[in-house]
C-alpha cells in the first residue's frame, strides 16, 4: 500500500471535524480489502489445474463417433 502518513497526520490534526479522519480510515479498508481479494484470486489461480493442451499429432486408431 502507498504512503499516506503525511494525508492521514494531517486529517488527524485538523480541527474542522473528523469526517476526513474517518474518511481517510474508510478509504484505508477499502484498499486492504481489495489486497487482500487480489491475493485470493491470484492464490486460487495458482492451485487451480492448468489446461491440458494436446501437442502433435491425434493418436492413431479408431475414431470415435
């Protein structure tokens, strides 16, 4: 995640109410969120059997209808 130290210090020491303090930690669950959504998508990715693909040529024989 990016830095945002300096955004959220200043949110935090603004006196003109909290809102963007809540809307600075808001913002921060969201981008978590996501993360962590990206990760369990690219995990299921990896686990999931790749394709088999035939390579060359069809095996001699009988076709089936």
């Amino acid at each position: 995640m990016k830095s945002i130290k300096a955004a959220f210090s200043v949110a935090a020491a603004t006196h003109f109410g909290s809102g963007s303090f809540w809307l600075l930690l808001f913002v921060i669950a969201i981008l978590d969120d996501a993360e962590r959504r990206d990760e369990q998508r690219r995990k299921c990715k990896r686990l999931a059997k790749p394709q088999v693909v035939p390579v060359g040529k069809p095996p001699a024989g009988p076709r089936p209808f």
